[in-house]
C-alpha cells in the first residue's frame, strides 16, 4: 500500500510581534481577558510588504531543506489559505514560481482554519491515486489584513504565519506500524456558514471585507465536532487514545484545546500548544505547532500524531500520521 510518508517540515513566523499590551491600546480590551478567555499571550503580525505567498515560500523552503529533497523533485503542491495574495491566481502558483518549480501542478484549498487538514488530505489522496510521488502540503495565513481593528470579540484572537511538509510516496504494510499518514477524516455543515465568515468577496460586495465571527456559538460547535472526528479517526484504525504520541490540535482557544486532551485522556505534557505565542493562525496553525515540536526534539520519528481542526464553513477534519 502506498502511504505519504512526512519527510521533512517547516514554519516562518513574521517579525513583528503584537503583544496583548499593544491590543489594550487599539481596542477596550485586557491581557487578563484575552489570557483567561483564550490562553493568547501575543501573536505574529507580516510587515506591510509580506504578502501570504511570502510567508509560504519560507515556510516551503524550509521544509524542503529539512527533508533533504530537491525543487525538481516536487510534483505537487497544495496550498491551504483564506487570505490569497489576490482572487486569483492561486497562492499555491505564487509559491511554485518562488521555487523555480516548472513541472507538476499547484493548487489553493480553502476551508478555513480546517485548511491544512483539508490540504493534508488531498495531498495524501493524489499520493496514494498515484497521480504525484512527492507533495509540498502549506498552510499560509495573512489573517491580520481581513481583521476589523476596532472589534475587540476578533482582533485579539487571529495572526499571521506559514508551515509546510514535505509528503513523499513510500510503500507500507497496510498497517498501523507504517510510517505517515494513517487516515484522514474530513467534515462540513454549510448551515453555519454565517457563525464564521468574512463580510465580503468579489461576487458579493468586490470589497475584500472583514472576519466576523460569534465566538460563542463556535466554541459550542467546536467542542462536539472535535470530540466527535477524534473518535472517528481512531475508530476507522483501531487504535486507542492511549497511543497517541502526541495531539497536535488547531490553535484556537486554550480551553478547546484542553477540552479534547481532557476527553482523549491525554495528559498536557502530550499536547503541541503554541495559541499562547502565535494567537490564531488559521490554515498555519497545525503546521506552525508541528513545526516547533518536531524542531524542539518532543516529536521524534515513529510518533504517532492527532492532528485535528474545526473552522468557518462549518468546517473538520482530523488527521492520524506516524512521524
Ligand atoms: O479558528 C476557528 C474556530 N474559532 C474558534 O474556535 C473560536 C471559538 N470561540 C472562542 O474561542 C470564544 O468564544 C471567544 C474567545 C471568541 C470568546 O470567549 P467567550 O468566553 O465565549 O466570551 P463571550 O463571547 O461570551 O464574551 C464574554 C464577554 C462579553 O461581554 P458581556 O456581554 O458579557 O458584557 C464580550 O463583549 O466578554 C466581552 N468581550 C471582551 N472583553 C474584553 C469580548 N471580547 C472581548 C475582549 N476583551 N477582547
């Protein structure tokens, strides 16, 4: 059976950082709100010049010089944002030039902060079609552009970043014992599509628009649709929470998160926590954590990871790889 085996990966983070003193001065708000309410401490901003296809070109490369693996080598790329460069072209088109790629295809998904699972799954799925043998999966976000600087229920949550992997082709048993990805399970209910949204486009208004969002009702949702993919993920292989290595969740909440490890029994010394310093990355949230924990030494080769998202749309997902 052919598996996508993860090879190598990579993050960039903007300079610029905001810290939750710097919000206090924008919007009514306090560090001890936005600690309590969400566990954020400061996030990442781009400069005005940095642009979401700059952030993925970093992250991309990155991730290529971790895994050893050459440009000509890739075939694929699939790219998860909700904040492109432009309508179009694809993001994903931007980062291929920025590579000196010329062959193989390039292309943009868009589920929100569920992005990466989404982008991980697709890639995963050509793998095993047979139709590339080496994929660049991204999750790139410039959410800062579409966030409304005076709404204090959703400047204080979102930020900007990049994180990539590089999947390549390799035979497996067929079993849990392989190395890569294991199963992927993916969700939507386009009935909630106006909890979480952005209030423009360029068929609607032709304005880019702002993040609007009713946190409340999302966080309930969240809470039961995590809970409810993460057994769906272990049931389809079999396996138990006890054999998850480590829960490498989207970084939303602080509170959500602990929700699922407390449900999944993990303990959180097993779980990739990274909202405190990055806020809400959106699509980069699950690539940016990866990223840090396999750079940091907790990640090591045959670990078995939970990767798992939830975000406008609705959109979930959740993925299961071994390192
Ligand atoms: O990544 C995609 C998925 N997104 C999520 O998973 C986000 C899910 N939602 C959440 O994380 C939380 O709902 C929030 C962090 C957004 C909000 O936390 P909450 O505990 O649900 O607060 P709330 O919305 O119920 O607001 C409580 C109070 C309100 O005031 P009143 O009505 O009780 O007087 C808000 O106006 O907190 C107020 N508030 C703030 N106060 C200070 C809202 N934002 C702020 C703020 N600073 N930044």
């Amino acid at each position: 059976m052919i598996r996508s085996v993860v090879v190598g990966c990579g993050s960039y983070l903007p300079e610029r950082i905001l810290t939750n003193a710097d919000l206090e001065k924008l919007v009514d708000t306090s560090d001890e709100w936005i600690i309590e309410r969400t566990g954020i401490h400061q996030r990442h901003i781009a400069a005005d010049n940095e642009k979401t296809s700059d952030l993925a070109l970093n992250a991309a490369r990155a991730a290529l010089a971790d895994a050893g693996v050459a440009v000509d080598e890739v075939d694929l790329i699939v790219l998860a944002t909700s904040t492109p460069d432009q309508t179009f072209p694809a993001t994903a088109c931007k980062v291929q030039a920025g590579l000196g790629m010329t062959r193989g295809f390039a292309f943009d998904v868009q589920a929100v902060c569920s992005g990466f699972i989404y982008a991980l799954a697709t890639a995963d799925n050509f793998i095993k079609a047979g139709q590339a043998k080496t994929a660049l999966v991204i999750g790139a976000e410039t959410f800062s552009r579409i966030l409304d600087w005076t709404d204090r229920t959703t400047c204080v949550l979102f930020a900007d970043g990049a994180g990539a992997l590089v999947l390549k082709a390799e035979e497996g048993r067929g079993d849990n014992s392989d190395r890569g990805v294991l199963t992927t399970h993916l969700h939507s209910d386009g009935r909630h599509h106006d909890l979480l949204y952005v209030d423009g486009g360029p068929s609607s208004t032709q304005t880019t628009g702002h993040l609007r969002m009713l946190g409340k009702e999302v966080f309930r949702h969240a809470v039961v649709n995590l809970a409810e993919v993460v057994r769906e993920t272990l049931d389809a292989v079999g396996m138990q929470p006890s054999e998850i290595d480590w829960l490498v969740p989207h970084q939303a909440n602080k509170r959500i998160i602990d929700g699922t490890a407390r449900k999944l029994g993990l303990s959180t010394d097993r779980v990739v926590l990274t909202v405190d310093r990055h806020g809400n990355t959106s699509a980069a949230s699950v690539p940016l954590a990866l990223a840090e924990a396999v750079k940091d030494g907790r990640i090591k080769r045959g670990d078995v990871l939970l990767l798992e998202a939830m975000g406008g749309g609705f959109t979930w997902g959740s993925a299961l790889v071994r390192w």
